[in-house]
C-alpha cells in the first residue's frame, strides 16, 4: 500500500488552499485533533490530484448538522472527478447520503446526523476496468464493477474536491459548528486503507519568522525557523507499533508579495544536509513536497522513528 496524501484537516495543506474555511480542534467534530468547515456550498475546492494514479482510496471523517435545513435536495460534499466525470459523496437533509456518478444515483443510505461518521470511497478506472465502491466504518455499503457499464467510460480520475453543503455567511462560532459539515482525516491511497487514522504529534518550534495564529511568514532573508518532536515518548510508541508512519509534511508556501522576497528556502537537518528548494510564484506548493508522502522531501529518504527524532530547521532566502 503506497499513501500519497494525509491530512488531519488543516486548510494550508489542500492542493488548493486560498479559500475561505473555518479550523477547530474540538474533539466533538473530529477524532484526529483537527477539522475543517469549507464555508462555500457551490464552489469545489481541490484537496488534491495525481494524473499517474489509476487506483483511488480516499478515506474520511464527516460530522453534520443539517437542523436548520427544511430541503430534500442532496448536495455534494467530496468528489473525485475526471476530465468528463465526477463520482461524487453526497449528504441530504434527512439523514441521508447518495452516491451518484454525474447525475445517475448509484446508492442511498441512512445516516445519524451530530456524530462522527468514517468513510473510505473507492475507485479504479485505467481505461478496461472500473470498479466503485463505499465503505462506512470499513462496512461495505455498495460495490460496482463495470463490466459493460462504464459509468467512467474508460476515463482516468486524478482530482478528489470538496465543498460544505450549505452555505457559511458569517464568522458566528456557534453558527458554523451548529449548522454544516466539518471535515477531517482525509487519507489517499491507491489500496484499501481500512481504519487508518491520522494523528498529529506535538512539536517544539523555534523561530523569529512572524506569526499571528495562521502559521509562520516572513518577507526577508535569512529568518530561521527550528522544529523538533516535543515527546520523545511519541517515539516509543511508533517503536512499539502504536503508530505507523507513513509520512510527515515539511512544506513551505510562497505568499503574494514581491518576487525578489523569500523566492527559495534553505534547508538543514541536525546541522549536516543543506538542500535549496525554490518556491516558484505561480507554483506555491511545487519542490517542497514529495509526490510519495512515505518519502522526506528534503533528504528523500523513508520515514521511521530515527528520522523522526531529528532537528529540522528552514531559512528563507531569495536570489537576484
């Protein structure tokens, strides 16, 4: 099993992260410390895409409240989609949920509202075969194979998107945790995952980049930021199979400002690997992240507990 894609629920880390959200970490809408709430219902939003894979197994966590809905309609949620096609989660006001292929509904299923659900949504299609399939808490809920059928028509997915299913107007705390759907433990593969769950361990961070809540930034050279595990418990625990790691995130965006200004960013792990990695302006996320998730983008090495125990540190700069 190869994962190319995790996230808790943290914004910054979609393919796609300028749009307008709302995080938590109230353990009430998430197992995993952390959620989203995307506020728009009809814009979708891109979490992530891969035009080499042919196998997709997105797994996720959905919390909903839908009392202040009075509609039959059912609207979309998370999706993965093709040039042509879309498969496509969706959620009705009367705790239901609908799976739909483009406009052909393909399942119906009960759902409790104000509970955490699990899912884990499944589709192939490499140009001969497709299959299609819905578990819930690893149950399965429908399966299709294609055989003359192709919902797909032979098409390769390579986008997964999501979207809130009802509109978020205001900035009311109560509101938007009350009325909506929070999102968590995204996880892609391309083979079944089963009950994997994305845990997010505690770090200590050093730096005199500037910082107002939503992560650190800076416009000069030369400003350093320093992370490391805080528990070095955590360690034991992925020694004792607790844990598994498939994969840490160290990436690095460039914001909207002049181009001259923190371009690239310096690299050093426990004070011996220097790597450079520019930040293109029209490509925020490209060259910090690995396309393997499992892989260390820095020294492109496995992930385990030995790497994890080392001393991470980035430096801006940038090139005339």
């Amino acid at each position: 099993m190869s994962i190319v894609y995790i996230n808790p629920g943290f914004g910054s880390l979609f393919q796609e992260s300028n749009f307008s959200y709302q995080e938590g970490q109230d353990k009430k809408y998430t197992r995993c410390k952390q959620y989203i709430i995307p506020f728009s219902d009809v814009y979708w939003y891109d979490v992530y895409s891969n035009k080499k894979m042919f196998d997709w197994y997105i797994r996720f966590d959905v919390y909903t409240n839908l009392s202040n809905e009075n509609t039959n309609d059912k609207k979309g949620l998370l999706r993965i989609t093709s040039e042509h096609h879309n498969l496509t989660f969706n959620i009705g006001s009367h705790n239901n949920i609908v799976l739909t292929c483009d406009d052909k509904q393909l399942y119906e299923g009960y759902m409790d509202f104000d509970t955490i659900h699990s899912y884990e949504l499944h589709l192939h299609s490499n140009g001969t075969v497709e299959q299609i399939d819905l578990w819930e808490e690893n149950k399965l809920l429908y399966t299709f194979n294609a055989k003359i059928i192709k919902r797909f028509d032979n098409e390769q997915p390579y986008r997964v998107q999501i979207k809130n299913i009802i509109p978020i107007l205001t900035d009311d705390v109560d509101y938007y945790t009350q009325f909506g759907t929070a999102l968590s433990n995204f996880i892609i593969g391309n083979s079944k995952l089963g009950n994997l769950t994305c845990d997010i361990l505690d770090t200590n961070v050093a730096s005199n980049w500037q910082t107002d809540g939503d992560g650190f930034k800076t416009n000069q050279e030369g400003k350093i930021i320093k992370q490391n595990l805080k528990d070095l418990k955590q360690i034991d625990d992925i020694k004792t199979n607790k844990y598994s790691v498939y994969g840490l995130s160290i990436s690095a965006l460039k914001a909207d400002c002049d181009t001259n200004l923190g371009n690239f960013m310096k690299f050093n792990v426990n004070n011996i690997t220097d790597s450079i990695k520019t930040l293109p302006y029209n490509e925020p996320k490209s060259g910090i992240q690995s396309e393997v998730i499992e892989v260390d983008p820095i020294e492109g090495i496995f992930w385990d507990y030995n790497t994890l125990q080392r001393d991470y540190k980035m430096e801006s700069g940038c090139s005339e």
